[in-house]
C-alpha cells in the first residue's frame, strides 16, 4: 500500500485500516466497515478507532491507518498499548513524515461527540502522524497520563470551532510529558 498510501510505515507488526464513516470508497470501490471486520486491508477496513486499538499488541510496531475523512469517537478512546503508531492516510499529499505539503484543514480529522476527554492516553512510545485533533467546545482531546516518548509528526490540533478558554487539546499531567516531541 505504500505506493498508493504514501504513508504507511514498514513495519513486522500488524497495519489497521480504519473508515471514518460506516460506507467509504477505495480506488472507486464502495465498502463497508464493520468492527467484525478484521480491519487488514482498504477493503475491510474497521469502523471505530478504538476497535483498532483493542486488535493491535502493545510494542509489536502495529500501525492504525485513518482513511481520509473526519474519524468521531461516541464515547472515551482507552489507549493504552505502548509502541502503536497513529497515521493518517493521505493518497497523493504525504511524500515523507517529515514533508508537509498540506494545510490543517485537509487532514485526517480525529474528534469526538463526548462530553468528555475523547482520548485518555496512558500508553508509551506512541507516534501520531499527519492527524488533526479537533477537541469538542469545553473539552479536552487528549490526556496523556505516563506517557514517556510519545510523538506527534506533522500533527495538528483545531481549536477555532471551539469557543472556549478551556478548551484544550493534548494535556500533560504529572511526568507524562517526559521525552515527548512534537514535529
């Protein structure tokens, strides 16, 4: 898929394909997702992040691909498998991790209908690539609790729909932040 993803690291783990949206198209084709799929392929790709998450094994370099498209969690992300990288696929746009040649606006959208924290993060060594975080009005969209080396990578975090001073989109607490970047 590298070649027509352009961003789908080599990896001996697993890579989880996720739809935004319950019907999605790949190269002209109309599919379905289904948490009962097993999210392997374009093709059979899983409906919900968090399904994603419970399939992949913490610190076996699995990689969950986001389709393009604005992904809504209904209720709280529990990430709490160290090693997994976060990415979202972009056909076209993505030469490298390290290249932007896209605005915030045309990313992969993660958000959230919670009247909540949308991603209680306690997991280590996790990578973000390409994602934007879009934190409900009031809201936070991410909490990282002991989460040493995580990375975002050419990520962004919206916060103009949100009309909130506390709004807030990646929140540390405690050493949680320790040897974090942000690229």
């Amino acid at each position: 898929y590298g070649t027509i993803w352009g961003a789908v690291p080599e990896t001996s783990g697993s890579i989880f394909w996720v739809s935004p949206a319950d019907a999605y198209t790949v190269d002209g084709r109309a599919y379905g997702a289904s948490d009962d799929a097993d999210g392997l392929s374009p093709e059979k790709a899983l409906r919900t992040i968090a399904r994603a998450i419970a399939l992949a094994t913490a610190d076996a370099g699995d990689v969950i691909m986001l389709l393009p498209g604005t992904h809504t969690s209904a209720s709280q992300v529990v990430l709490n498998k160290a090693g997994l990288t976060f990415v979202a696929a972009d056909p076209g746009a993505r030469i490298s991790p390290d290249v932007r040649p896209y605005a915030a606006s045309t990313k992969v959208n993660w958000t959230s209908t919670l009247a909540g924290t949308a991603v209680a993060n306690t997991a280590a060594d996790t990578t973000f690539i390409g994602i934007n975080f879009i934190p409900v009005t009031a809201r936070t969209f991410m909490s990282c609790i002991a989460t040493p080396r995580n990375r975002w990578i050419d990520c962004a975090v919206t916060l103009s729909a949100a009309a909130s001073t506390s709004t807030k989109g990646i929140v540390f607490s405690g050493a949680a932040g320790a040897f974090c970047s942000f690229t």
